[in-house]
C-alpha cells in the first residue's frame, strides 16, 4: 500500500507535493524532506481552498510535519504559512530579507513608487482592484530566519542556504552536498524563464543580479535540482546556459526595437508582447522596463525624459 497517496517519491527521503490552486500559475512543487523530527516542508503553494484541500489530505495520513522553510516571500509560496503554523503549530523559517520583505508588503509601501514607474515609462493606469487579492498571505511572523552562507536542515540533511536574487530580491536556493540536490525554487524552472522584475523601490537591477546568480549555481555539481514549478530539472547547468542565452536573445530583441526610432517602455512593451489587456499588463510591462533599465545601465540605450516621460534609443556602437 501506498503510504503517502498524495505525494510522489523522489528519492529515499525526498517527496514531491504538487498543490494546485485556480488562479496565477496554477500550481506548485512543495517538495517534503524526511527526517527523525517529521518532514521539513519547503514552500507551501497559494492560500486557496484548493491548496488546503490537498495539504489537509496529506496531513491525515498522519505524517509529522516539523518545520516549514521558504525560499522566497512570493504569495504562491508563502500562501500557506500562516495556515501551517496556526492551524498546525509548524515552525516557519524565512531569510532575514525575506521577512523584511514581508514587512514591507504588509506596510504598502509601495504605492506611490510602482505608480511613478508605470507613468514615467508611459504606462496605462493600474486598474484600482489590483494587486490586493493576496494581502493575507504576508499576516505571520516567522519563528526563525537564515542568512546567505549557512546550514539549515531539510529533514535530516545539511543543506546549504545560496541567496540568489534576481526573480525577487529575498530568493533563496539550498544544496545538499552529500546527495548533490538543489532546491531551485523559481529561480531555476525547466520549462518556462521566471520573470525578472523591479517589484519595489529597493530592486536595481534585478537582471544583472539574475546573471550572477545565475551564474553563482553553476560551481554546484547538481545532479538533480527542484524547482518551485513543473519538471524535475536533471541537467541544471544545462538549463541555465539556456536561460541565460534566453534572456540575452529576450535583451537584444529591445537594441533593435530601438536602434533606429527612440521609444517609450511601453511601446516597446506592446511591441514585444502585443496588445495587453488591463489585467494582463502587469508584469510583461515591469519586465520590460527591467530590461530596458539594464540595457541603459549596460550603457547599450540611452534615455531622455521629456515632459515626464522617458524614451529610450539604443547606443550604435562604431564598428
Ligand atoms: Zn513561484
């Protein structure tokens, strides 16, 4: 008999637990680490009833839970942490920046700045209704924080806590040497490039800090690493090679959009994705100004503000 119905077993002590939920990308790997002190749970999906569905069905199996660790202070990760730790008195750990994170979500203090952006790059209102839906996903207080560099057990393993920002400024990816497992979280996913974005003030350029960390994961000899999304990932420097490439094509397509004609963001936003509409603007339009922003700072385009506007053309480089 199948002890553990709900969960898919990876290795002798890892477990896979997709829980879906019906909105934003629809589904998570929380992944399950046993140990002597019960599994150690990293990310927990998106608060929805779909997603508690699934986790109260593991849970009646009877399985021991002993803490919950995060890689990052995204909703679709964190969704459930505060359910786990009041519902269930499971320990949540978190990054120090993961928790500041989590701080300033629940101060809103973004607002003004996110609105400035979208108006100096030429971009349409934000629709008032937005962005709201997944306030009570930041209303706990972890029971302990890790910092880059340092050992948290997953289950009965050492894991080794790499930050790694660039999808947002708090990630998180931890590697076990002894098995050579990374958990990626969305840093790294097999299918799909996660979004770089500036989210808040405090971001500067979050794809250059991508690149590194990037980067950073390639010393590490994985030889399986799981993401916080679809496939298990096998051949992660592979992988990371491709994103990399994906993101320089993804850089170069805008050089050109505006060698030869100067244009707005979200011009070249609209270029590149198409006509968007109110709700689905959102984060291609920040990932272009992300782009767009590390081109000028890669002193590739540069860009002039005229009437409160910014546009932007590209550098020709003399050959
Ligand atoms: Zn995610």
């Amino acid at each position: 008999m199948d002890q553990f119905p709900t969960l898919t077993k990876i290795s002798e002590d890892i477990y896979q637990l997709v829980v879906r939920y019906p909105f934003g990308m629809y589904e998570m790997n929380s992944f399950l680490f046993q140990g002597d002190n019960g599994f150690t749970i990293v990310d927990t999906g998106s608060e929805a009833k779909e997603s508690i569905d699934i986790w109260e069905k593991t849970l009646a199996t009877g399985i021991k839970i002993e803490k919950l660790v995060l890689t990052h202070a995204h909703p679709d990760h964190i969704g459930l942490a505060r359910w786990f730790q009041q519902q269930h008195q499971v320990p949540v750990y978190i990054s120090s920046l993961g928790y500041k994170e989590i701080q300033r979500k629940r101060n809103h203090d973004n607002g003004n700045w996110i609105l400035n952006l979208l108006k100096t790059h030429d971009g349409p209102e934000i629709p008032r209704n937005m962005g709201n839906s997944e306030d009570a996903a930041y209303e706990f207080e972890p029971d302990g924080l890790f910092e880059n560099q340092q050992t948290i057990k997953l289950g009965n393993e050492k894991y080794e806590t790499i930050w790694t920002p660039g999808h947002s400024s708090d990630h998180f990816c931890f590697y076990n040497h002894n098995q050579h497992v990374m958990v990626t979280g969305d840093h790294i996913l097999a299918g799909l490039s996660p979004i770089i974005a500036l989210w808040s003030e405090y971001d500067m350029n979050p794809i250059k800090d991508n690149f590194a960390s990037l980067e950073k994961l390639k010393a590490y000899p994985a030889k399986l690493a799981l993401p916080g999304h679809g496939e298990l990932i096998t051949n992660m420097n592979d992988r990371i090679d491709d994103m990399i490439t994906g993101h320089k094509h993804r850089l170069q397509q805008i050089v050109q959009i505006l060698e030869n004609e100067e244009k707005t963001s979200w011009q070249v936003c609209q270029e590149i994705y198409g006509p968007l509409s109110d709700t689905k603007f959102f984060a291609p339009f920040l990932a272009t100004i992300t782009r767009i922003i590390y081109l000028e700072k890669n002193g590739e385009v540069y860009s002039e503000l005229r009437d409160g506007k910014l546009f932007f053309r590209s550098i020709v480089k003399k050959r």
